[in-house]
C-alpha cells in the first residue's frame, strides 16, 4: 500500500487558492521597494509573491487560525 501523501499547500491569499509555489521565510524583499519585511510562513502562488509584504497579509496573520497553527507548528530541517 503506498504511503499517505500531504495535499500540496494553497496561497494564502483570500479567494485564490492555487497551489503555493512558495513559502516565505521573513527575508524577502519587497518588490516595489518600500522596504516593507515579508511576513514568515506565507504560502503564496506566483502571481501573490508581493502580498506577504502587504497590510491585508498582516490581518490574515492576525485572524487566521491555520496561520497561526502553521506558525507555532515544529519545523523539519
């Protein structure tokens, strides 16, 4: 029997959903060059890789539970 496999991560931006083509680890530049830090833990598809640097991405920091489950959670090396 083949081993259980994860669903692959989705963007966390509101209404998008696609499969995350990465996750940020809080060292991101922000594109448009206002020096804004990106939040750590943001999965986000290629078309968001700007929004973790954003004001909405920090209230869904704040409000979302799997956000914060995420962030608390054990990382593997």
């Amino acid at each position: 029997m083949p081993a259980p496999q994860a669903d692959p991560a989705r963007c966390d931006v509101s209404g998008c959903g696609k499969v995350a083509s990465y996750s940020t680890d809080g060292t991101e530049k922000d594109a448009q060059g206002l020096g804004r830090p990106a939040l750590p833990g943001i999965n986000v598809c290629a078309h968001h890789m700007n929004w973790p640097h954003s004001d909405d991405a920090k209230v869904f920091a704040l409000q979302s539970e799997k956000y914060r489950a995420r962030a608390t959670a054990p990382r593997s090396k």
